[in-house]
C-alpha cells in the first residue's frame, strides 16, 4: 500500500443471505479476521445486520448498512432510517450505490446528499458511491461525470471521519470487467482533487474502489496510486475470496 490512510474493505452483500448463510459467512470471516493491515467491514441485508452484528464482535470487523432514508423516521413504509441503523450496531453505511441511481431507484445527487447528511447526523460513516455508465465510459466521459456526482452528492460538514467515496464504474460492477490502472488512478486523483478543494485535507480521505474486484485482481488494485481499498460485491458472498483480498493489504 503506496498511501498512508489505512484500507478499508468493504464487502456489499447487496439482497443475498439468509440467516443461516448470513450468520455462517459472518462468523468464518470473524474468526479469520484476516488482513491486519486493513478496516474489515460487512454490509449485509437490514434483516441480517442484528445477526451479523452478534458474530462479527470483539472480532474488530465492522457493520454498516447498505442504504438509509433521508428523514430520521416517519410515514415511509418499506424504509429504513440511519437512527435505526445505528441503533442496531451500524458505523457506516452505502449511500448512492448505482443500483439505487439512476432507473433502480430513481436516486438523484440531491437525494444521495441529503441521505449522506442524515447519516451524518446519527454518526455513521457515509460511503458514498460515484461512477460512470458504459457509454459515458465510451465517450471518455468519465472525470466529468464522476466529478459532478461529487459536487452534487455531498452535503457540507464532510471530513474524511465522516465520509468514504467508492468509485464504481457502473460498467465493472458484476462484469468481471475492470478500468485499466491508469483509469482508475485517474478517477481517484479527481476525486481526492474536488474533495480537497471544498474540504481540505486530500490525503486523508479513503477512496476505495469498486467493481468486478476479485481475490485475482485485488493485489494489482489495491496498489495502485490513490487507492485505499475496495468496495466488493460478488466476492464478498465467499468467505475465501473476501478473506484473500483482505490480506492483499497485508
Ligand atoms: P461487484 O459489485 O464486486 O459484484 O462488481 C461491487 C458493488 O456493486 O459494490
């Protein structure tokens, strides 16, 4: 690891797991803890974070969640609020996954703002996701839409305590297709520029990368420029895949 902000791995267990499952990836990577050189943290489904919260402890792996509503509580059937998530033991929580921009969802940079605010206000660590479509990708579109995807999705108060950005392409993510180096070294160092520039202190933001990250791909993406971790999906549902990217950090 070129950078001096500690990793952190992220898995994203997106809607998979039930308890069984759930409890049993849980406690295999509790009890491996492995990659001392890196944060560990677990985003399974809301069913699943009070479970997985009982086996990750005194492991040193962290919880978060994968999504919250902007308002503390009220008439929003279906929702889950960050009051909540960190009542059940959360830290940190996704915030503007593609899968919820965009046609998933409908999520604006707005709306991902005001999540990211509320989340602040409960004390969770917001990870909030940015990245480019295919075709912005094609068009060589990238910084620009990554870079307005910031602006827009970060309300003021941000600091690198409260705040983790993902750069996910939205074309790598369950494509087992990833950005060469030099893209992804590209997308970071904008990143780290824009978040300076309105919040100061680059170096000390974590910027993970996500998308197609596997146990193969990981030492070379973990390495590069900029990097402080990853933000995995597919191979976060496998303990043995998980554990081996954690230990890419050392
Ligand atoms: P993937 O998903 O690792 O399965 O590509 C990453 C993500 O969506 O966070």
């Amino acid at each position: 690891m070129p950078d001096a902000v500690r990793p952190l791995i992220a898995g994203n267990w997106k809607m998979n797991g039930l308890r069984e499952t759930g409890q049993a990836l849980a406690q295999t990577i509790a009890k491996r803890r492995p990659g001392q050189a890196c944060d560990l943290l677990l985003c399974p489904p809301a069913t699943l974070l009070e479970m997985v919260g009982a086996a990750l402890t005194g492991s040193g792996v962290l919880l978060g969640a994968q999504d919250c509503h902007q308002e503390i509580k009220g008439a929003h059937t279906g929702d889950v609020s960050a009051a909540m998530l960190a009542d059940v033991g959360c830290r940190f929580v996704i915030l503007g996954h593609s899968e919820r921009r965009g046609e998933g969802h409908g999520e604006t940079d707005a709306d991902v703002a005001a999540k990211v605010q509320t989340a602040h206000g409960e004390g969770l660590v917001a990870i909030v996701c940015v990245g480019e479509r295919a075709a912005e990708h094609a068009q060589g579109a990238t910084l620009t839409v990554i870079e307005s995807q910031i602006k827009g999705s970060l309300p003021e108060g941000v600091t690198p305590e409260n705040t983790v950005i993902a750069y996910e392409p939205v074309w790598a993510i369950g494509s087992g297709r990833t950005p060469i180096s030099e893209e992804i070294e590209a997308a970071h160092k904008r990143i780290r520029a824009n978040l300076g520039a309105r919040f100061g202190t680059p170096e000390a933001f974590r910027i993970l990368y996500g998308g197609s990250v596997t146990a193969a791909n990981a030492p070379e993406i973990l390495s590069i420029h900029g990097v402080n971790g990853a933000l995995v999906g597919g191979a976060s549902l496998d303990a043995e895949a998980f554990c081996k990217i954690a230990e890419s950090c050392g």
